[in-house]
C-alpha cells in the first residue's frame, strides 16, 4: 500500500483525510500500521483504501515487484505451501485456481465458471462452452497459461 500511497503522492495523514472525506475512519497511526503489518485490514477497510487511492482492491493485495515481495514464493494464510505473487495474482482476478499448480485446462475452466463474479451470464457461458479444443489447450500451454492434464 505504501508504494501506492506514495505514487499518488500522499502523505500518510493526507490518506487518512482521504479515507475520511470518503466516510471510512482509519487514523493516521492506523494508516502507518498497516504499511507496517502490524495492523490487519478488513474488507471495508481494504474497498475503502483502494477507493481513496483510485486502484483496484486486487492491487493492495498483492505487492508488486519491488515492494518487498519481488518474485520470491511466500505464505498465504491457508495456503500449505509457499506461492508466487504472480499466482496470487491470478487466483484474486480469477484467471486459474491456486490449487493444483499446474493447472488442466478443463481445472481452469470450471474455476472460471465457479468464480465468475463480474458478469452474471459469464458461468452459464463457461459451462455452456464445453471441452475445450486440442488447438486452444495447445496455445494456452505455449502461452504459459496452463499445463496439459496428466494421463490417468
């Protein structure tokens, strides 16, 4: 948040009026505890900063490159094994699941259509779709996308 925060050129107390102005109290020491980690965030607490900062609540969730977490593999609470921010990523936009790593592309599939939030047609269209052809699970593997299902 901090990297954000800065980039918009806010002080932390000028986000805390922010935060203020927009009717969601978070003092200034509050502010700076949570860059600190030393203060949780709630999901109003989260809406309300990513409106005060003018990003996307994904954007708070998952540090970018050169804000402290880079490319290395850390914990998320709940999560049995370390994991990539740019996984994260792609689980928070709902782009592929967080489990398995290597993810079919029949796995990704229903996840989309299990996560589809954003469009209330978007499940219905995803299930409709049916298996997925030879020609498009070959380009989402080149593309890194997903990896083809293990042979049974």
């Amino acid at each position: 948040m901090r990297r954000v925060r800065e980039a918009r050129g806010y002080s932390q107390a000028q986000l805390s009026d922010r935060l203020a102005e927009l009717g969601h109290t978070i003092p200034t020491i509050g502010v700076r505890r949570i860059e600190n980690l030393g203060r949780g965030v709630s999901v109003d607490d989260l809406i309300a900063l990513a409106l005060a900062l003018r990003v996307s609540p994904t954007s708070l969730l998952v540090p970018q490159p050169g804000g402290g977490w880079s490319v290395v593999d850390r914990e998320i609470t709940g999560h049995p094994d370390p994991v990539s921010p740019r996984r994260v990523c792609r689980w928070l936009t709902a782009d592929t699941p967080l489990d398995p790593a290597f993810p079919s592309i029949a796995e990704v599939t229903r996840f989309r259509a299990r996560s589809a939030v954003c469009d209330d047609h978007l499940g219905e269209i995803l299930a409709a779709a049916g298996p997925i052809g030879e020609f498009e699970e070959k380009i989402a593997v080149a593309q890194g996308d997903v990896y083809p299902a293990d042979e049974a």
